[in-house]
C-alpha cells in the first residue's frame, strides 16, 4: 500500500505540463459573500462512480472532503448527479432540475464518452454542448468540463479523439473551463508512479478508487487555486510502482 499523503502527491505527477486553472467568478464572489461552496457534479459513469469500491471512492465525494479540508471556513456541497449510462441529450434534459435548482455557484459536467463510443455525429453533439452551457450561464452558474478520459486501449473507438476536439472546441468558444482528464491520465500511466490496474479497471473503461482519489485531488488544486491563490505541493520526480 502507499501511504496517503505520498498517493496524494503523486496525483500531481505531469501538473505542470496539464496545468487545470479555472475562471470561477461566481463561485469567488459565492464563497465571499455567503461563506458558501455548492458544486453540482452531473455526468455518467465516472461521476456516478461506476468501478469505485464504495460510494465514498467517488470523484465526487473525495472533491467534497477535499474542498472541506482546504476551506474549513466554509460550507462547501458537492452535489452527485451521475447517472451510468448516460449521454449529454440526456443530461440537457435534466439539467434544470438536477443542476440549476440546487442553485449551485459551479457546474462540473462530464459527458461524451457514450457519443464517441457510439459516434452519433459531431455537428449535433456540439449543438447539444452549447445549448447545456447557455443553460448554465444563464442562470450565472460557473461551469466545468471535463475531458474523456484516457483510455490504454481507446484504439477501439476510432472517433475517439475527434468527440474530444469537439468538447474542446465548443468550451473555448463559450469560454468554459475544461479539466484535461485525458492529459492528466496519459501522464499518470506514463509516470510509473501507477500500475495500469489503479488507473482503469478491468473492463479497460472505468475508472478506479486511485484514478477517482487523482481526478479529485487535482480539481481541488484548481478549485481552491481559482478560490484563494493557494498553490498544491508539486511531485518532483519518478518514482517507480513496484
């Protein structure tokens, strides 16, 4: 087993390269005005925590106890929505009652995997894209996007990287953050700092508890990096898994 704080650490690995820097205005001005962080994590399988080994292993609940542990003055609630399964259709549909009803100051919204796995067309995978963020901004609300992960045998979706241009495209255009997920899991699996099987479970798909731990922690650096200026501590150097 690897101690924690050296599991932490080694989240970091490759930071440097995929730095994740979030313009939060709502969320700062929430957090000074109010005392209060509320985050909405809407997504599919990995925010739902599909792969994880208990509720507890989840993205979204490691960010909370991270984002408590950083901002202990605070009132900070990450909202779960995940739902396995899922495409960005289906969130849209939901996003006024599983997101802007809970009146939360930030969005994270993880999507396109399911539409590159099933390829249902750039051009309107886009349009559903724009019109989720519109959504979102209208009602104030700072958003996220997360990238797809990194997959070691993603050569079995040819339309893979193309499905990740386009969320990164149409979150440049409406200047919306996006979380580099796939750089930040390239980095870890090339760092030796993670045997495959930490990263990505057996199905060659879903994430896994170090994998999640790693997605949290690295979203908490940004978060509270965007919230208060504070700066993580930084791996320094390879160190081999056994």
């Amino acid at each position: 087993m690897v101690p924690a704080a050296a599991a932490d650490l080694r989240c970091r690995a490759g930071a440097a390269q995929s730095p994740f820097q979030p313009v939060l205005p709502a969320a700062k001005a929430a957090l000074r005005e109010t005392g209060k962080l509320t985050i909405v994590a809407i997504g599919s399988s990995t925010t739902a925590g599909a792969g994880a080994s208990a509720e507890d292993m989840s993205y979204p609940y490691v960010l909370q106890e991270e984002l408590r542990r950083r901002l202990p003055d605070a009132e900070v609630s990450v909202v779960n929505k995940g739902v396995g399964g899922q495409s960005a259709y289906d969130m849209l549909l939901r996003m006024d009652s599983d997101v802007i009803e809970q009146k939360p100051s930030v969005v994270i919204w993880q999507t396109v995997v399911n539409e590159a796995i099933s390829n249902i067309g750039e051009e309107k995978l886009a349009k559903i894209l724009r019109k989720g963020i519109r959504k979102v901004q209208g009602a104030g609300i700072d958003m996220v996007m997360m990238d797809l992960p990194w997959l070691s045998r993603e050569g079995r979706y040819p339309h893979y990287d193309d499905y990740r241009a386009v969320l990164k495209k149409t979150a440049d255009a409406a200047a919306v953050s996006v979380f580099p997920r796939y750089a930040m899991m390239r980095d870890w699996a090339r760092s030796k700092r993670f045997t495959a099987e930490e990263l990505v479970g057996m199905d060659g798909v879903h994430t896994v508890d170090a994998g999640y731990r790693c997605l949290a922690i690295r979203i908490a650096d940004g978060i509270v990096g965007a919230l208060t200026g504070a700066k993580p501590e930084m791996a320094t150097g390879p160190r081999p898994t056994n």
